[in-house]
C-alpha cells in the first residue's frame, strides 16, 4: 500500500469514528475499549448502517435506488474496485481483512428496504426475521471482527442478542414509529391484548397497551437471559466492549418494564450517569469466568 493510499483509509477510518462518535450514543463507549484496529473497524461498520438508514428516511421519503447504490457501492469496493466515499474505503478494507462474509450486508440492506413505507408483522416469527436482518447480522459481523471460540455456538447466541436489542429498540421508539405507520409490534400481539396498530396509542386502550409492553418486555428479558454464554466466548480483548453494548441496552429495557406506559408517551432513554455505570460494570464483569452472572 502506498503512502497516499495509507493515509487516505486512515482519514476514512478517521471520518468512520467520528460519525460514531456523534451518532451511536448507546454504543460508542463500548466501541471505545476495543483495540484501535477493531475499534475502527466497527466504526465502519456503524457509519455504513448509519448512512443507510439516513438514506431510509432522508426527507420523510424513501428512496430505495439510493439504498441499492448505497450497497452497490460497497460490493464494488470489496471487489477491488476504487471509491471516493470514505465510509465505502473503510468498510471495505474491514470486510476483507476480517474475511466477513458479503451476504450479511445483502441482508442488512433487505431490513433496511423493509422499514420503507408502512411497516406490519402478524407474527413474532416475521418479526423475529426482521430483527435477524438488521440486528443479527450486526451480530455476526461484530463476531468477526471481535474474534471469537466456538463460533457456531456464538453466532447463534449473537442472534439472539440482536433480536434482544431490537425488540428493545422498538418498544423505547414505539410512539415514534407508530407516527410514522410503522408497528413492529406482531399483530397476533396487539389482538390478543385487544388493540390493533390504530388503536395503540389511543388513550381510551392505555391499560391494554401498557399490558402489550409488559408482554413485550418479559420476552425480550427472556432473550437477553438467553445470552449469558456469549460473552465467555468473545476474545478477552474485546469482551468489555460487547458487555457495555450488552448492559446498556438491557438497562434499557429494565427502565421500560418499571413503567411499560412510558413509550407510549416519550421516547426512553437511560441518563449519562446511568450509562456511566453500566460501563465501570462491563469492565469489571469482563475480568470474570462468568460475565453475566
């Protein structure tokens, strides 16, 4: 590699962090105890979903050719070919010298298109591939790139986590989403509790809805009880970063469940202090044999 060329994908990766830095506010500090290498590799890999789904909702309208050159893009680049867009030259150089797989980008595309437009599942099981393709194959790619034992026993587990974040993501964005005709909540969910997607955040169905979250809430905990082993398998050096990910987001959904009628009101969130600890408690879990009992 030539001088020019090192120092162009060291600006690139520069530019990666820094988009990071400003937007992943749930998981930046975690990506701070990784390794400068895989720190900037996941870097990429958040500034490459993060320029997607700007582009899902750029001015409130969709734009699936822009989505389809957005990836494009990407597959040319990892083929060998050149590009101006920094985040492009990052990702690119990361997904080859991780060796990670081409497909889980074509997947995380596929759930990105899907948030396009009004948004409906009748089952947890459509649901739950929805959050494999924009949360679990997240997962994956982090694996590479962590380095992990027993990968087939990881790569099932970090499945799991990622429909564990996502669903907690959709019940913190729930009003939100519901403003924009998107209810990721299962039907089968809503009118087993007696509600439909109208009728969710109708104050007159409070008691229903609010009994929908809790529902939602245990699953999701079940899911994140689901994963204690994960951590054990990740490399030692970056196990600190997964677990401050982790304890986040399940803190998250512990704030939620103490109040299931919050998201229907306001957008939830865990304070600087409450993030703060959750991240002397990851580094200090990361040391055990055990990190999440």
């Amino acid at each position: 590699m030539s001088m020019s060329t090192r120092a162009d994908l060291d600006r690139s990766y520069a530019i990666c962090e820094q988009i990071a830095r400003t937007y992943a506010h749930n998981f930046y500090q975690g990506f701070r105890l990784l390794p400068r290498a895989k720190r900037r590799a996941i870097c990429a890999v958040y500034a490459f979903m993060r320029q997607a789904d700007d582009l899902a909702d750029e001015h409130g309208t969709p734009d699936i050719s822009a989505i389809e050159e957005w990836h494009g893009a990407l597959e040319s680049a990892i083929s060998g070919a050149s590009s101006i867009h920094p985040v492009i030259r990052a990702l690119a150089d990361t997904v080859r010298r991780y060796d990670i797989p081409r497909t889980y980008f074509s997947e995380l595309i596929k759930g990105v298109r899907s948030d396009l437009g009004p948004v409906s599942f009748s089952t947890f099981s459509e649901l739950e591939d929805y959050c494999y393709k924009v949360a679990g194959v997240v997962g994956l790619v982090c694996l590479r790139i962590w380095g992990v034992c027993d990968a087939r026993r990881a790569d099932s587990l970090a499945i799991r986590c990622g429909t564990a974040f996502q669903l907690t993501n959709i019940l913190r964005d729930l009003r939100e989403d519901c403003g924009r005709g998107r209810v990721y909540l299962p039907e089968e969910d809503l009118h087993r509790h007696g509600l439909s997607g109208e009728t969710l955040l109708n104050p007159e169905h409070a008691v229903q809805a609010r009994s929908l979250i809790a529902f939602e809430t245990e699953r999701a905990r079940k899911l994140y009880d689901g994963c204690r082993e994960l951590p054990a398998l990740i490399s030692p050096d970056s196990r600190a970063a997964f677990m401050a990910m982790f304890l986040v987001y399940r803190a998250l959904l512990y704030k939620i469940a103490s109040d299931p009628g919050a998201p229907l009101e306001r957008r939830v969130s865990l304070s600087a202090a409450q993030k703060l600890a959750t991240l002397a408690s990851a580094l200090i879990r990361s040391r055990r044999d055990d990190p999440l009992a």
